[in-house]
C-alpha cells in the first residue's frame, strides 16, 4: 500500500503528531508544519489512493472543492474526543470510512458519502458539536452508505441507504435496512392505493405478507404510507415502469432508504402451516445495511436449506424465483449472502418456530450478495432446465447427499408458484405428500429407484427439457420417462426432450390464481423420470472395472466410458483400432480410488471395431466398441 500526498503550492499542514498512516508519505510542498491539532489541506490536493489508509486522531479539513480524494482508499478517526470533517463541497466522497473511536464523534460538515463500507466503532455527528460549524450547517447533512459493518446503533443520523433499480416493470421483495417509513418509497417510484402513497387511488402496490390467513388472502396490503418498515420483515412491491400518472418513465431509478440501522435486538415473529406447503414459506428481509449469510442465519434458525428472492429479470423479463440451498447447491440466481434492503424467503422446518432473532455477525460487508449462486463442489446433483413458449422455468435440482431423505428432510425446497401472470414451472414431487420441490434432496446410499418430475405452464405449446451438464450428476444411466408418450430418453446420449402441452387440458391452480394447464389429464404429476440406476457414488470395487461404452454401437457423436479403480494410482485409457495401432488416449495419469468417467469423441474415428483398454495398478481391463455410419 502506498499514500500519495500531491499539492500545487502550499499543500499540507499539521498540526500536533504528523497523522498516523500504513506507511511514512513524502512531506507535501510548501508544507507549513503544525496548525492547531488539524489536518488541513489549505490548496492543492490530498490523495489516498490504491488501497491506501490515512489514519488520524485529529480534525480533517479541506478548504478547496477537489482538495481530498479518498475516493480509492480508506479514512480512519481514532480520537478520543470530537473530530471535525468537513470539505468545501456540498458531497465528499469517500470509499471506506473507519470510525475507531474511544469517545466523541466525527462531526460533518457537508454531505458525505461512503461507496464501500463505513465501520461504525463511533458516532457521526451530521448537526455539528461547534459553533462554528452549527453556524454553516442547518442539520440537514446526509451520510450515503453502501455497506455498514458493525453494532450502528451509536451512529447519529441521519444516514441513507441508496440501491439501485435497473430492471423493467414487476414486482421486488423489499426490505428496508435502515429504519423509515414507507413514504420513502414516494421520492424513487409510482405508489398508489393506500394513504400517503403518490395516488391514494387505485390497486395498491405494496404488500405485507401474513402466511396464518387462508389460502389466496395472505398478501396484505400496507393501508398506510405514514407507517414504518418493520426491521427483519419483508415486503412485496410493484414498480411501474412509467409513472400512470406523468406518463414519465419511472425507472431506471435509485431508492433512497433513509434513518439508523436498527439498534439492539432485531427478531421477527415464525409460523409454520400444515394446510398447505406454502404456509410453510415467512416473508422475512434483511434489516442491515450490509449482506447477511444465509448459512449463518439458516443454522441458528429453524428454516430448511433453502430460501428464495424474486428475480424481476429472468423469465424473459417477466420474472421467476431464485433460490439457494445451504448444501451448497445454488440454482437460478441466488448466492450465500442476501443483500441489503432484500426481502427473502425462508420456510420453517419445526411446528413451533416462534422467533427469528437476527445477529449482527451474520453480516458480510466483503461478500457479493444475491445473483451470484454457483454449484459447489463435490455435491452430487442433477440439474434440469425447462424452456419454451418464450418461457424459462426456475431450474430444480436432485441432490444426493449424506442427509437426504426418500420423503422430507431439511434439504428439500418446496416450489413457490411465481407472481407473474404468465410463467413455466419443472418441479420434483416428493414422495408421500406429493410437495412439489426445486430441491429434492436423496441420501447417496441406497441408490433411489426414482424421481417424479411434474411440469405446470400457463401456455400450451412445444417445450423443452434440457440438463445443461452432467458433470456431477450420479454416475450410470440417467433416464427419463415420458408418462404421456411412453417415449424414453437417455440423458447420457441426449442433450434434450421436446414435447407439447395443450392448452385445452384442464387448469390444475384455484381459479382466483392464474390458470394453468399441465402435461397430460390424468393427473398433475405425469411427466416422470423412470430409474436413476446409480444415484450417488458408490465404494470402490475390490477388482478394475471397465463397463462397456455407451452408446454401442455409435453413430456419431461422443461415448461416455466409466470404470473403476480399486486402489489409488496410475490409469491409463486407451483406444486401439482392428490392427492394434492406438488411435486415442482418452485418460492417463494418477487417480482416485473409486469410479470414474470419461467422454471419448469418436467424430474421427472410422467405421469399425475399436478395442478399449483399462491399465492401472499392473492390471488390465478391455471391451469393444463399434462405431457405424
């Protein structure tokens, strides 16, 4: 790290000790010596850039508009008692803002806002502690924040949250982490239906969620803009696009949160429904200005794995659950960390959850939030995708884990049915109450028979069912069963299924949602795999194994192969043509004990009958394949 101190002419004056930083900086020119225990930068510049730290017990002031630039590193105040910063400009940015103080506060003297992260050990004052600076500022400084670590609650106010709104017209699951009423919403967006929002008239866009209500009644709308957020709850919101009543656009747009993050204890009350698997679901929201891990907030509740935000942008802009599961399988979007001002998610798994109490520790300022979910390794999964009609579906994930079950546990992840009017749905029914899952979750041993796969549409017409990769998928044959056809595909030799759905067949959804059709007549649930006849890995066996390839014959295209190994060490795989001349290696170097794959591109090969061959640990395995045309 490296501090650069830049001036004109008469640049940096100190007053006291010189301000402590990471490393000594060159002096300044025309620098004046000590000046009344204050950091002051009289003309010219003041850089801490690349990563840099200024660290100071001592006030902080700039008298020219581009004066100080924190803008690429990080300001810390230590002193013991009140601290003025103020710059000549009505907005100082600055990256990272460390209050490490003993006593006394930061005392502001313009608008600041912080692109990164503000560490809270201390109070900023935005009102002004002197009277020279009670003469300037009237009371109305802003503090701007894009992640805040630490307690918060002796941050003086008030500070504003800003998130940004990018995507078209939908619906948003809010939250908000600072504490405000819903009339902050009036400034950013179009509201309308309830008192004090822009048009008290018409359907209300802003709704609470109570999940003890009956079936389709559950969405409450909020009757009263002067009320306030409640910390750790979650709200549904519908951004217009255009303004209904300007015909001005309404988004692209910023929505500014604005008060203190919630101090002491944040807790929200949990129910859990037996009627249906949705009463299960608690709309609950991030109450910090900061990320929160969900594997710290799903362990020291009673939630299941996983939870789910709504995604105004897939679904071909008309929008579809994400969802994320604590096994470290992430499907659609959604990651780890839940960001601020989001609203999630979470099903309870106990009959009696009573309370959520929220930790601050959860918080993970340094962590990305939402929309950066990948599958972790070394979980077994099969992941399956469903598009068509201009439809994509939220794609459902088999795990096989050590923790799964054949019916429920706490990995499975019940479907959420989407919010907009038009959608497709690929769901796991789960065996014995037939909930319909984007995660079902099957231990690795034994190997399960079978996987019900339902599909639901709001559009008749020619869909396809797809796996984008079966890297780590169970080993051995994968095969799906078409109830409808009798039609049967190999997932290892096919890249996809395309079959049709008719719009004439009969809604499967209560009339009050909207109507849906499904894949066949006879029952919801009619599109099926047929037998994963190898559901996890297995033991190593006691001799090498070569299974023979698949497809054989082949006509084009690749062949998987798959053997076994019964110790740890050197394999080789080889190919070898009708008069024994090698034409291809397909794997050679150390391995695992256990069963392994590997995918032969035969697209070179000719006509012909080809030897395979097995070498590992002095011995040798072989079959045959035969490649047509």
């Amino acid at each position: 790290m490296r501090l650069f101190l830049l001036a004109a002419s008469a640049a940096l004056c100190l007053a006291g000790p010189a301000a402590a930083q990471e490393r000594p900086a060159p002096a300044a020119p025309g620098a004046r010596g000590l000046l009344n225990g204050t950091v002051h930068v009289a003309a010219g510049v003041l850089v801490v850039s690349n990563d840099a730290r200024l660290i100071t017990p001592y006030n902080l002031t700039a008298d020219s508009a581009d004066g100080l630039s924190v803008e690429d590193g990080e300001l810390v105040f230590t002193g013991g008692a009140d601290q003025l910063f103020t710059t000549d400009t009505s907005r100082q940015f600055v990256r990272d803002l460390t209050l490490a103080k003993t006593a006394g506060a930061v005392v502001l003297g313009m608008d600041l806002a912080v692109t990164g992260v503000l560490t809270a050990g201390g109070t900023i004052d935005p009102a002004g502690n002197t009277a020279a600076l009670a003469a300037t500022v009237s009371g109305g400084v802003l503090t701007r924040l894009a992640a805040l670590r630490g307690d918060g609650s002796a941050l003086g106010g008030p500070l504003v949250y800003e998130r940004p709104h990018v995507d078209g017209q939908g619906w948003r699951m809010l939250a908000a982490p600072l504490t405000d009423t819903f009339a902050a919403l009036n400034d950013d967006f179009h509201t309308q239906g309830a008192v004090g929002a822009d048009y008290p008239f018409g359907g209300p866009n802003l709704f609470a969620y109570d999940p003890t209500l009956a079936f389709g009644s559950r969405y409450v709308p909020v009757p009263d803009y002067a009320g306030s957020f409640a910390a750790g709850r979650g709200y549904f919101f519908y951004a217009y696009g255009t303004d209904p009543g300007t015909g001005l656009p309404a988004l692209p747009t910023t929505w500014d949160v604005e008060g203190l993050e919630p101090g002491g204890t944040v807790s929200a009350p949990l129910t859990y429904g037996t009627g249906d698997a949705e009463a299960a679901w608690n709309l609950l929201g991030n109450p910090y200005a900061a990320p929160i891990d969900w594997h710290a907030a799903q362990a020291a509740g009673t939630f299941q794995a996983a939870y789910a935000v709504w995604d105004p942008a897939a679904n071909g802009g008309l929008g579809n659950y994400a969802f994320y599961n604590a096994a470290g399988v992430a499907t659609g979007r959604a990651g780890r960390y839940i960001p601020q001002a989001q609203g999630f998610w979470a099903a309870t798994s106990a009959s009696s959850p009573s309370l959520l109490v929220y930790d601050r520790a959860w918080k993970e300022v340094d962590s990305l939030g939402v929309y950066v979910g990948r599958p972790a390794d070394g979980v077994v999964q099969l992941r399956l995708r469903l598009q068509g009609e201009g439809l994509e579906a939220t794609e459902p994930v088999a795990m096989f884990i050590a923790q799964g079950a054949v019916g429920y546990d706490l990995f499975d992840g019940t479907w959420i049915r989407p919010l907009s009017t038009d959608y497709a749905a690929l769901f796991f029914v789960r065996n014995g109450d037939g909930a319909r899952l984007i995660f079902e979750a099957r231990p690795t041993e034994p190997v399960p028979p079978s996987l019900a796969l339902a599909v639901e549409t709001t559009r008749g017409g020619t869909y396809t069912l797809s796996w984008p990769t079966l890297d780590l998928a169970p080993p051995g044959p994968i095969t799906l069963l078409d109830a409808v056809t009798g039609e049967t595909v190999d997932l290892r030799t096919t890249p996809s299924y395309t079959f049709t759905v008719e719009a004439t067949e009969a809604p499967l959804a209560p009339g009050a949602l909207p109507p849906v059709v499904g894949r066949g007549t006879a029952a919801p649930h009619n599109v099926t795999f047929g037998t994963l006849t190898a559901g996890a890995p297995t033991a190593p066996p006691t001799a090498l194994v070569l299974e023979a390839p698949a497809p054989n014959p082949l006509r084009g295209g690749a062949v998987r192969l798959r053997y076994g190994l019964p110790a740890s060490g050197a394999a080789r795989v080889a190919v070898y043509d009708a008069l024994g001349r090698e034409v291809a290696v397909v794997q050679t170097g150390a391995q695992a004990a256990g069963w392994h794959e590997a995918t032969l591109d035969a697209g070179q090969l000719a006509p012909g009958v080809y030897v395979i061959r097995l070498e590992a640990g002095g011995a040798v395995e072989i079959t045959r394949l035969t490649v047509a045309r």
